[in-house]
C-alpha cells in the first residue's frame, strides 16, 4: 500500500508539472538526457579492446543555455578529475548537485555543492556514501527544464528547474515528520565555509577553487558561492565536518567532508521550496542572482520560463521528415552543444579577473564566460553557436580577449578561469578568426595584439610559461619549422606530441594570417602564410604518413601508422595526416596528387580506421568533396550517424567535449560542415532529414531562415546534385549564402 501511495504521488506531480508546458512546437520531448551519461554502446566502441575511452561523460542537467550553474543528480560526489557528478547505471543517489563540470569532458568539477533531502532519525545519516539511496526517474518528463526524482526510502520527492544562475528545488514528503534538507560543500581539498541564517531563511557558503594542469593544486583565486533560501522556517539546525556532527550549531569551516542541515515542520501534503543563487564573485552576489532571477515563489513559471527559453533556441534549427530516433539524437545533441562556454559574470556584471581573481573586473555590455574547451570545440561546436546563438558566440570572443588584455596573454584553453596548457594548438586564434571572417563585432585589432603575441612570442619570465602562458614549444618550432622529437614539450599536461603539435600550429598560423590581412599586417601575413606550410615538414615521403622528426632532419623508425605513437595526440598517424584544413590541395600533392589521395582516404574508411570518438578526426569524412567524391562523403557522414551515435545513455562514442561530439552530429545530420574554421567554407554531405530550417536571428543575418531540403524518403541515402536557389553547384557553401538566406535543394 505504501508503495501505491508513493508511485501515485510521484505521477500526480509529474503530471501536474507537465502541464504547466505550452502547446506550441515543443522540442524539449525530444531531449533525453541520459544520452552520454553511460558507457559507450556505439559501434566502434564495443569493437574496440584498447585503452580507449569510451564515455560520453556528460550529465543530465537542468540549466538554462549556457548557465553559470547545472543542476544534477549525483552519484560520485567528488571534485576529482576525470569524474563526472553522474553515472548511469549507479543505482543509488547521494543528492542533487550544483555542478561547474564540464559536461562531457575529462577535467574537474569545481566550486560545488550539493543537496539531499532527507529525515532527521536516530541513525541520521549525513555524509554522502552514507546516506546514498535508491531512486525513481521518469526520463520521459524530465528535460533540460526540469527534472524530478522520487526517492522511495524516506518517501519523497525532489523536483528541479533552473535559471541562468540559480536553482529552484521543490520537496515534498509523504510522510513529513523531520522533514530535513542537507548541503554539501564538495571541496576536495577540506576547504569551505557554510553558515544558517534562521531569521533570513538562508544557508549559504563557499567553496574554494584549486586548478589543475598547470599550477596543479594552487588555488584559482575565486570560489564557488551560494546562497539557499527556503520557504519555510527551520525547526532544527546542525552543522558537520570530519565525519562529525554538530546538532544545533550554525556555521563551520575548513572540515573535510563539510556542510549543514535544517529541519522543517511541515503538514501532510505541504510542500516545500528552495531556492539557490550562484556566483563565482560573493556570497552577496550570489543572493542578487537569485533575488533577480527568481524573485517569487512561484516554482511552475519558472520552469515554463526555462521550457520556453529552452524550445526557443533549439528551434533555431527545425527538422521535419525523420523518426522519433532521430528527432531524439538531433535535439539532445543540440542540448549538449548549448551548454558551454559558462557564462560567468553575476547580474550587475561582476566577476573575479582572469588568471588569479585578484580583482574583480566588471563586464560592460556584454556577458562574461569561461570554460572554454578550444582544442575540441573551435571545429564545430563555436561555428554551430555562430548559427543558433551569434549574440551568446559575440560574448564569448570578447571574453577571450579580454582575458588576454587581464593575463597578459591569449589563452590557450582557459579553464577554472585561470591559463592551463590542457591540449595542444592555439585554438583561441582560430575561434577568434573565424568570428572576424563571419563579420562578428569586437575589437579586432586588441585581439590581432594578443593573437599575434601567441604566434611570435614566448614568455620571458619562464614562471609565466609553466604557469600556462604562450604556445608550448614555440620556439622550436620556429627554430627548425616544426617541433622535433628531442624537445620533450615540457611545462605541458600532453608532453612530447610533436607531430600533432606541427600541424595544429601550421593550422593556427594560417588563421591568424587570415586577420593579419584584413588588418592591412602584410609582413606578418606573408611570414605566417609560409609558416603554415611547415605541416609538410613532419610528413615522410618514404612512409607516406606524418611522422616523428628529429632536428637533424632524420625521421625516426619509431613508426606503426595505426599505432599510439607518442609524437601524436589521441590518435594515430594515420588519423593526424589528413589534419590539413587549411591547405588540403597542398596535402594532396605531398601524396602525389588527387589519385593517391584518395585511395589512402577511402581505404582509411573502408578499412574501418577512421575513429570518430576523439576529435582529431572529425573533417575527415569531409575531404571526399576534395577529390570529387561527394557521393562517398555522404554515405561516410551518414554510416557515422547511424553507427556512432544512439540514443540511450551509451549513445555517444567518446568523451562528448564541451559539447564537440554533438556539434558534429548536428552539422552532420543538417547536411554541412566547417572543415576550416576562418575560411567562410562549409562542405556539403546531405541532410538525414526531409526538411532542415534554420531560424536565423535577424540581428547578426540579414536573411529570415536558410533551409536545407531532401527529396522525401531518400534522406539517408546519397543525392546526386544539389542546387542552391534553384542553381546546381558543387559541394560547398559559403557562410554568406547562409547569411543571406536560402535555400538548398538535394535531388536524388
């Protein structure tokens, strides 16, 4: 019976929370979020018996786009890297945390805290592993808006929805009696502080931030706030910290394993709210985020506020024409590539300086935001926001600028708003390129400044160089054209690597040549435009590959082209050869011409060596429209989409990066892709869906929609033309033709 009583108290709020939502196009049912969260079921995971990973290592987050803060159920409960806050198949809850993880990645939450209902007893069970318990999802109703858990033990239910920078919970137990509500502060370090406030309603604290990679251990300068403000009076309150509990006190820091408890009195059926505001600046700003975002009680219009902000921006691309499968992959990718970069900066604007917070900064007419994956998300995932969210995208490059004008330097992959030299390349020169070829508005010639210094300098003061500033082996690079094999790359979380190294620094030289051009720079953009040749010089003719070379010119023996080689970042030979976006006509003749180039190419997908879950190898697919093979490219594309996503939580191949892995399915099954970020090109494949409308914002393109069309029934086969307005061409675009508004025709 009691059983019965729960299961329909569960379906009355879940029903009750569903139709607060609006009869219109509503493209949050397609949203799963469990895609991602579990191991990898995709093809070429479960054919591979290395030592791959093969996680998606995303979470399911109630957020808005971009938030400063998701909100997740929580199985792990530590800030330690590589450790998402959630697994799926972990069959027990700890609570419902508020993460700063990057969703899909391998690095570190930080600045967390964590929430759980519960009841207070004799055997109080209050720190995570202790207190972990069974739950009830229903995927079917929760979605980036709102997510509800029913947690059979002590009877109760936890719903949540959220704005950009605060959560709001709602709690409801059958049996209310102690009713108690526990939070954690998840510092990993037994740092923290967390303190009630009785008469405001409120428990609030911080959690210090340590950065990894580069000043690995060292504190970020800043923490992660909050303030929870409750609906309700407390009854009871205690502290805890080193495994022990502290009934009746009200503040408490630097204990391991540190937080608070409040208890409540509240009637049978009674229900009771919680809000809680975030922010990397203050405890007071963290109060003004909630206070301005949430400033009611009113827990259903703030979910129907974020249902609407959520269907908005996903139906900036509309499909039609596909199955329930597809529309499923198709939004839920889209969801993954609107969660990052984080926005940063508080209400008033306010956030803590890039590389230390020793000041607080104040960002002027636009928002600040960090966690910036560059290494993975400068191939897709920025060029897809570009489309669906341009005035989120303008933000985020005048964030990379002005973390360079506060640090000194560009950075090369800014995380916890502090420099780390996480990856290789020098992708915030290759976003900031493509923002400047797509006719974005920021100041170009601060950035040239910055991005110029990245490409000719190396730090003087050798403490700014390990602490993450400048290119990594620079300037051995410029010493001998490429970097050899006796340089061990040191100061760098990826030492040696480089082969990849070379090419991805001929590919960031070419787009930094791009703005030195429109600047009028010709001396620089010559130099650089030679420079970004220098890929042909880690490619051994006699082994046809790229290869490790040592500084006398020698390549070395050390070579299996399928093999992890340590001169390659995550992949092999093989995979980085055709790491040529900006110059493949020149990769062709180091091949000896077309021919050649494409039999290596198609034997490399007919011989199932192409690997699609890690990013080096995402244009691939791609450079069949090179040689003329656009019915190859399609049929590629579309086994990959087929074979290499799924729905389901073992949906996605490999670590989904900030967002990358699902760009790539968005573009892939629109029907183009940005082999070169800078260049304006998009190559064509062919759209997996009867119709692709993208609803473009008249702010930043002059034309209402561009719209992709494909002969009803044949989508997932090839089409052997396409036309453009009504005018046959070839298997590329440019970003004007989207900008101006069109459409494109694929006939079979």
């Amino acid at each position: 019976m009691k059983i019965t009583r729960i299961l329909a108290l569960f379906l009355a709020l879940i029903i009750q929370a569903s139709c607060t939502q609006k009869e219109e196009k509503n493209y949050l049912q397609y949203v799963d979020l469990l895609i991602g969260t579990g191991p990898a079921t995709t093809e070429s995971a479960t054919k591979d018996t290395g030592t791959r990973e093969h996680y998606g290592q995303t979470i399911p987050a109630v957020t808005a786009p971009f938030g400063m803060t998701q909100w997740t159920p929580q199985t792990h409960n530590t800030e330690t890297k590589c450790i998402a806050p959630f697994y799926w198949g972990t069959p027990a809850l700890q609570g419902f945390r508020a993460t700063h993880w990057t969703s899909g990645s391998c690095v570190q939450d930080y600045g967390s805290f964590t929430v759980f209902p519960t009841v207070t007893s004799q055997d109080f069970r209050f720190l995570p592993t202790q207190r972990k318990t069974l739950y009830i999802y229903d995927a079917e109703k929760s979605s980036p808006s709102y997510y509800a858990a029913l947690l059979p033990e002590n009877n109760i239910m936890t719903e949540i929805t959220a704005t950009q920078r605060a959560g709001f919970f709602r709690f409801s137990w059958l049996e209310p009696e102690n009713a108690t509500v526990i939070i954690d502060v998840n510092s990993d370090e037994g740092e923290g502080y967390i303190k009630i406030d009785a008469e405001k309603g409120e428990v609030y604290g911080y959690n210090p931030v340590h950065r990894i990679y580069n000043g690995n251990g060292k504190p970020a300068g800043f923490s992660g706030y909050f303030v929870a403000r409750f609906d309700k009076p407390f009854t009871k309150t205690g502290t805890f910290g080193n495994n022990e509990l502290f009934h009746g006190t009200n503040e408490l820091q630097n204990n391991n394993y540190l937080g608070a408890y409040v208890t409540f009195n509240l009637a049978e059926g009674e229900a009771l709210k919680m809000k809680m505001g975030t922010s990397f600046t203050s405890i007071e700003n963290a109060r003004a985020n909630m206070e301005k975002e949430i400033p009611h009680w009113d827990f259903d219009k703030t979910k129907s506020d974020l249902e609407n902000t959520w269907n908005t921006i996903l139906g900036r691309i509309d499909v039609e024409g596909g199955s329930e499968d597809d529309f499923t992959k198709f939004y839920t990718a889209m969801y993954h590539s609107l969660i990052h970069p984080r926005l940063f900066s508080d209400v008033n604007g306010e956030y803590p300086e890039f590389a230390g917070g020793k000041t607080i900064q104040k960002a002027n007419g636009f928002d600040y935001y960090c966690d910036f994956s560059n290494w993975d998300i400068f191939r897709a995932q920025m060029p897809l926001l570009s489309l669906v969210a341009p005035e989120q995208y303008e933000h985020m490059v005048k964030s990379l600028i002005v973390k360079a004008e506060q640090g000194g330097w560009l950075p090369i992959f800014p995380m916890w708003n502090s420099y780390t030299s996480a990856m290789i390349g020098d992708h915030s020169t290759a976003i900031i390129a493509d923002a400047l070829a797509k006719g974005f508005n920021f100041d170009t010639e601060k950035a040239y400044q910055y991005m110029r210094k990245n490409a000719f300098e190396t730090p003087e003061d050798l403490d700014e160089y390990i602490d993450g500033k400048g290119r990594r082996a620079l300037e051995s690079y410029l010493q001998f054209g490429y970097i050899p094999i006796e340089d061990e790359v040191p100061h760098a979380f990826h030492r040696r690597e480089q082969v990849s190294r070379t090419l991805e620094y001929a590919y960031n030289d070419w787009a930094v040549a791009q703005v030195a051009q429109k600047l009028g720079e010709t001396d620089d953009y010559n130099e650089l435009m030679a420079r970004s040749l220098n890929y042909a010089n880690v490619f051994d003719p006699d082994k046809g590959w790229v290869c490790g070379r040592y500084g006398d010119g020698t390549f070395t023996d050390e070579f299996d082209a399928n093999g992890d080689m340590f001169y390659i970042t995550e992949g092999t030979p093989k995979h980085y050869t055709w790491y040529v976006p900006h110059d493949v006509e020149g990769l062709m003749d180091l091949m000896g011409g077309e021919e050649p180039f494409a039999q290596k190419l198609n034997a490399l997908i007919d011989n199932k060596e192409y690997w699609h879950g890690n990013e080096p190898s995402h244009q691939i697919p791609y450079l069949f429209n090179y040689v003329g093979q656009w019915q190859k490219t399609q049929e590629t594309v579309k086994h990959v989409l087929q074979t290499e996503y799924g729905t389901g939580p073992g949906g996605i191949s490999g670590n989904d990066d900030a967002g990358q892995m699902s760009a790539w399915y968005v573009f892939g099954a629109a029907g183009f892709y940005p082999v070169c970020p800078g260049s304006k090109e998009y190559q064509l494949s062919s759209p997996t869906f009867e119709k692709v409308t993208f609803n473009l914002d008249k702010k930043y393109y002059s034309g209402k929609s561009f719209v992709l069309e494909a002969t009803p029934g044949n989508q997932h086969s090839a089409f052997s033309s396409v036309k453009l307005n009504g005018k046959e061409i070839e298997a590329v675009i440019n970003h004007d033709d989207l900008k101006k508004g069109g459409k494109l025709e694929f006939v079979k």
